[in-house]
C-alpha cells in the first residue's frame, strides 16, 4: 500500500502500488516523496516503487459532520439493547413517535427495543404508556463511524 498525500501534504487516502505507478509515471498526477527500497524491472526502464506520494493539486474533500441514518448506525449507537429495558434479546427498531402519529425515521425519532416493550408501546406515544427511555437519543457524528468499525461487536 501507498500513501497518498494531498496537494497540502495533508493525509489524503492509501492506494495500491500499482494504482501509485499510474499517477506518478503514466499520467503525470502525481509526485513521489519517498521511495521503497524495491525497484521494478521493466523491458525498457527500471522504476523505483513509491511508498509515500503527494497529488500534484489539491482535492477538495466534502466532510459529513452527520453519519446518514441506517439500522445498523442505530443498533450500533443504542449498544445493541434495548432503550426502555436494556435487554439485548430479540431486538428491533422502534419509533418514539410513531410514523403514524407524524414521527420521522431518523436518530432522533428511533431506538433499539425489544419485541416484548416494542409490542406493549405498540402505535402509541411514550407519554401514554408505563415505558421509560432509559437511553439518551442522539444524532452520532460521522467520526464515530471509525471507531465503531473497530469494535468486536
């Protein structure tokens, strides 16, 4: 694997060594800023292979301060248990407000629930059953999603 370095030496992404030989000798995109010990035989020329490698101009890079709201980002911010009993048996999504009732499916609106609470809140609002969150909800920041790939889960 190679570095990539953007045009302001800032971390950009790896890609494979090949992938690197395009951008600094085929296409002309890109510079070498170190050099491997290994060099590459070719008919005509030899090349040595680039370990670190800057983009010739600098790539704008849009950042999501938000994760985009899926089950598995939810079942994942919720620890996979349960919001109002914390058991992490038969586990669901469920809407604090129903859809039916207005509420949206989003991570303000939905927690991890067990089918046994899910079926006693059924369509109607927390307010007007004996449940209790017991979780905080929350909208997770788009770096969480690093460190959640990380977990043995």
């Amino acid at each position: 694997m190679v570095i990539v370095l953007n045009g302001d030496y800032s971390f950009l992404s790896h890609c494979s060594v090949e992938r690197a030989m395009i951008l600094t000798y085929i296409k002309d995109k890109a510079e070498i800023i170190e050099y491997s010990s290994n060099i590459l035989n070719t008919i005509n020329k030899k090349y040595i292979i680039p370990t670190i490698i800057r983009i010739r101009y600098y790539v704008k890079i849009k950042f999501k301060k938000f994760l985009p709201f899926s089950k598995k980002s939810l079942f994942k911010r919720d620890n996979y248990k349960c919001g109002y009993c914390g058991s992490s048996k038969d586990i669901t999504m469920d809407h604090i407000i129903p859809l039916s009732k207005g509420g949206k499916t989003c991570f303000e609106n939905c927690v991890v629930s067990c089918r046994k609470c899910n079926m006693q809140k059924g369509d109607s609002l927390l307010c007007n059953t004996n449940l209790e969150l017991q979780v905080k909800v929350y909208k997770p920041m788009s770096i969480m999603a690093k460190w959640w790939n990380t977990l043995k889960l």
